[in-house]
C-alpha cells in the first residue's frame, strides 16, 4: 500500500505548486480523490458545516473532528491535510491531536495560534495567543509524532489583529520550533503575499478563500510568489450549496424536478463513484448458486 504521507513529502521537495482543493464530506472527498491531485485538503470550516450543521467557530471537538480525518484518510487514494484547530486545548492535547490524526491516516496536520474558541480565518474578531505560546505547542506536536513524513502545517491569524510583520515573526519562531511547512493566513494585498513569499526557506502554504480577505491568485502567480502549497478549503462547498439552493427553489417553485434546469450529475455516475458497482460485484460473485 503506497504510504501517503511519504508521498507528500516527497512531491514537497518536487518543482511546481501543489493544489489541494477543500473536501468536506464522504461524497466530495470520493469525487475529489478521482483526479489524481497532490493533496487534499479536509475544510475544518466545511467539515464541521457539513458534519453538525455548525459555524466554525470552535464548536467542534477533537472526537468529533479525528473521527473525519479518519474516515476520509481511510477512504482516500489522496494524501490529506487535516485542520487541527488549535490543537483543541493546552499542550497534552496537542500531544494527543498529533497523535490521533497521525494514526487517522492524514499526511498532515494544521495547526493555528488563535485563541480558544478559534474563528474562521477570514472572519473578523480572531485573537492570537502569545507567541512563546504557540512556540511550546509547534515543539510538542513535532516531539508528538512517530514519524517525521507526518508533516506539522504552523498557522499564524496574527496579520489581521497585530500586522504583517508580527505574523512574519511568528512564522519564523515556528518554523525554529519544528514546523514543516508555514502558512500565514490572510494577506491582503499581492505585496504581501510576495513578501511573505521572500521570508522564508520553508514551504509556504497559501489560503484561497473565494470571497476572503486575500486575492485570489492564479496557479503561475502563486509559484512565482514562493509558495509551495495552495489550499481552496471552500471552492467546492460554495459550489455545491449554490447548486443546492437552485434545486431547492426549483422544487418550491413548481413542486417537481420536471424541467429543472441546474446541471445534475447523471444518476449512474453517482452509483459508480459512491462504490455501487463494487457491491454488485460482489453479490454476483458471492450469490448462492442453488
């Protein structure tokens, strides 16, 4: 079986940008895991959408996240990045969300500096916690692990509340602590996403929230800004729930699906991708033949 998390590692050192789109749930994640992309992204905001029906904004727990990443990490061909929150505590269960994922299956995990309860990180509000803080817990996820291709993903919210360069700073001190790869969320303008991108030696994780707080960029702008991996944790999401909402209007309107015009997958492609024709192979191979 192909180890997933040497696999993001090994594309990490490879020339080129790494797209992970945002999975939120078991359908999207099988339709995503068919294209053959680097890595996946598991959407803490979309996951705990999709899984309570619930903003993120810290409601979810660390039993009711780990019991996602596993169930995509086991399903998924694809490497996944799992959002870990703030580690859903102090230090011990930072020690204990490393290790959980881990053993979930992810390839990595992210962590961020906000304060508990956490905010969405292109919502306004968000506070960090003290840098030296946020440095123990870079230094117990990466003691944590059991393996060093479990890579530990340090996320700064310090840009909105205190400025570009403390979230520079940070990015620095967790990059000492033990982090694999940076991501500071939320520049807002292309100077400074290209002075993030001058800042740093390690991998650089760029957020690309359509309708957020930093310019989208394109795949070539991306690279030539320094970054080496780049998440759409919501593209998927806002999609699927703008075509939901059409057919559910559709619905109210007329009071049937006759003559619906929002594009639908056909009923057959959705049997084969949810696995049905691996069940009827089975029970054709397993019928009793008396």
């Amino acid at each position: 079986m192909t180890n997933k998390k040497k696999t993001l590692c090994e594309r990490l050192q490879q020339p080129g940008l790494l797209s992970a789109p945002g999975v939120f749930d078991m359908v999207s994640l099988r339709l995503a895991d068919t294209y053959g992309f680097d890595a996946l992204y598991m959407t803490g905001f979309g996951a705990v959408a999709s899984h309570m029906g619930l903003p993120d904004a810290g409601l979810a727990t660390y039993s009711d996240m780990v019991g996602r990443v596993k169930a995509m990490a086991c399903m998924a061909q694809t490497p996944l990045i799992a959002d870990g929150d703030t580690g859903y505590g102090g230090l011990l269960n930072v020690a204990h969300t490393v290790r959980g994922y881990e053993a979930a299956g992810a390839a990595a995990i992210q962590l961020e500096d906000q304060e508990f309860p956490k905010k969405c990180g292109h919502t306004m509000g968000r506070r960090v916690i003290p840098m030296a803080d946020m440095v123990r817990k870079i230094q117990v996820a990466s003691d944590a692990r059991s393996s060093s291709d479990f890579l530990i993903i340090a996320r700064t919210d310090a840009r909105s509340a205190l400025g570009l360069d403390e979230a520079l700073r940070r990015a620095e001190a967790y990059a000492r602590a033990g982090a694999d790869i940076l991501f500071v969320e939320s520049p807002e303008t292309e100077d400074e996403m290209r002075q993030i991108g001058r800042s740093f030696d390690l991998p650089l994780l760029a957020n690309m929230v359509e309708g957020g707080r930093t310019p989208i960029q394109t795949q070539q702008d991306l690279e030539s800004m320094g970054y080496k991996l780049a998440i759409f944790p919501v593209t998927a999401l806002l999609a699927a729930t703008e075509a939901m909402k059409a057919v559910y209007a559709s619905f109210k309107q007329n009071g049937s699906s006759a003559g619906i015009s929002t594009p639908l997958m056909p009923f057959a492609d959705l049997t084969k991708l949810m696995g049905f024709e691996e069940i009827w192979e089975f029970e054709k191979r397993y019928a009793d033949s008396n």
